[in-house]
C-alpha cells in the first residue's frame, strides 16, 4: 500500500480514473481541480485498487477525495517529504480540506497544531424545484459585456466567504461566461441582482457555484431563481447527471435554501489550518 504522485493529469486519469468514476460526487474537488493542480496523487492497495486520490491546488492548500482514513494516515506520515506534495523539502500543507473523517484523521496523526477554519456540507440535486414564490425577474446566460460586474461580484463574494480577494477576477469569470456557465438573474427592468455558475461537467458531476447576491439585493429570492437556473442549465445542457454543491454549515439559511429547491446531503466536509510544525 502506497502513496503515487505526479504532475501530469493523463498519467493520473489512468491510474485512478476507474475510483473517481465510481465516486464522482465525493471526488468532485480532486476532479474540478485536476486539469489546474501542481500535484496529483492516489492510493493504491496491494491488490492494485486505488481507495484514496488527493490534488494540491495552486494555492498550495490540500484536497483529498474519497479517501480510506488509513491513507490519509500514511499520508500525514509523508507530508514533510520533498517533493511529495510538490511542496519545498521539510514544508508541509497548511490547509487540508475533505471529508470530515478523513481530514481529522490526517491531522491528529500530522502531530502539528490545528483548527477548523469551514465546516460544509456537499450536496446532490434530487428532483429540482422551482422556488414558490417565484422571485421576480428572469436569468439569463452572461455575456462577455458582463465580465466587469461579475469579477467586482466575484470579488465581493471571496470577501464575503473569508478568502482574499484576488487582484484580477477578469480570466476566471470570462472562462466562466465564455463557455455558458454563468448565469445572471435580473429584474423585470434588466438590472442584474445576482449571479451563479457551475463548474465543467467532468465524470458526470458539475459542482454550482459562485452564488452571490449583492447585500442591497437580498432577500428577494434572487439567489434561488439563479441557483435554480444554472442547475438545470448544469442538468439539461451541460451534460451532468450530478448536480453538486457545498454549504457552509454555519450559514442555516443557504442550508435550508437549497434542500427546498431539491438538493440533498451527501457527505460533511472539513477545512483545517495548521499554525506550526510537529509537536
């Protein structure tokens, strides 16, 4: 049983293609991730099975697919390795994020001090309902003459979950826009309210997000007419036969939002910051 890494995506589809088309909605992160990744791995057991894939993002910051518990073990064991995680030598991750179980796993065994910095909930798309009431408006798909409002949008919503804002949102909504993956809701006037987007349809699964509403447009229901939208845009024209997202756990309302339009809950997920070496 052992720990395999690589840098290039095809060499990593062959060897652990058969695990993430079995579980594509547990490996959505690693599968949404690994065409940008700076590392990919897989745990292969001695009977050649891999139960175990992970992708080091460019930030820096650790996914871990499905994943036994006994390899996120052997991997915590590694992690101070060069160049294991594409990491410098004696440098390990500083945020590890997946299921509940396994993350907890890897970083009690990491023996390096730890907290909790999200906790959330991944979700499927059952039957799609349409919000009652019907927010007012319509979507529409986004348009290249929508790229500034929707990289502020994009901005203000990394301030909004935490994150620090990148400097230029500009190439990542135009991927977005110019392939058909990002939705507006605007009013009945054409004024754009919120926004929604869903990730490429890769093994099957397409994960929505980019949900944000302006703070002076809320509680309207916008969010859930563009949620609703690009879900069956994700489902009807994008190919995907799972339609995915993840809630913070701490946040009731987009909780209780998405189970009325038809999603429900799949696994529970965690991210960790560490603060220090090895005790």
């Amino acid at each position: 049983m052992t720990w395999h890494f690589t840098e290039d995506t095809a060499a990593f589809r062959a060897a652990a293609g058969r695990h993430l088309a079995a579980e594509p909605a547990r490996n959505t992160a690693v599968l949404t991730l690994m065409d940008r990744a700076d590392r990919l791995g897989w745990w292969a057991e001695p009977d050649g099975r891999v139960t175990g894939v992970l992708a080091v993002s460019p930030s820096g910051a650790l996914d871990l697919g499905a994943t036994t518990e006994e390899a996120a073990l052997a991997l915590a064991l590694r992690a101070g390795e060069a160049p294991v995680l594409a990491l410098r030598a004696g440098q390990e991750p500083t945020e590890v994020r997946g299921e509940t179980g396994t993350v907890e796993a890897y970083a009690e065994a990491s023996g390096r001090p730890w907290a909790p910095v999200v906790r959330m909930r991944l979700f499927r798309l059952g039957e799609l309902t349409p919000p009652d009431p019907a927010p007012a408006g319509r979507h529409r798909i986004a348009t290249e003459a929508d790229v500034p409002l929707v990289a502020a949008w994009t901005s203000e919503f990394a301030s909004a979950i935490g994150d620090e804002p990148a400097e230029d949102y500009t190439g990542f909504v135009t991927e977005r826009i110019s392939e058909g993956r990002l939705v507006l809701w605007e009013t009945p006037g054409g004024r754009a309210v919120s926004m929604a987007a869903v990730s490429r349809t890769i093994e099957g699964q397409a994960r929505v997000h980019l949900v944000y509403t302006p703070p002076a447009e809320r509680g309207h229901g916008y969010a859930a007419g563009a949620t609703e939208a690009v879900s069956r845009l994700a489902a009807d024209a994008l190919g995907a036969t799972q339609v995915l997202l993840f809630t913070d756990l701490s946040n009731p309302t987009s909780n209780a939002l998405y189970q009325r339009l038809g999603y429900r809950p799949v696994t529970d997920h965690l991210g960790v910051a560490f603060n220090g070496p090895a005790r």
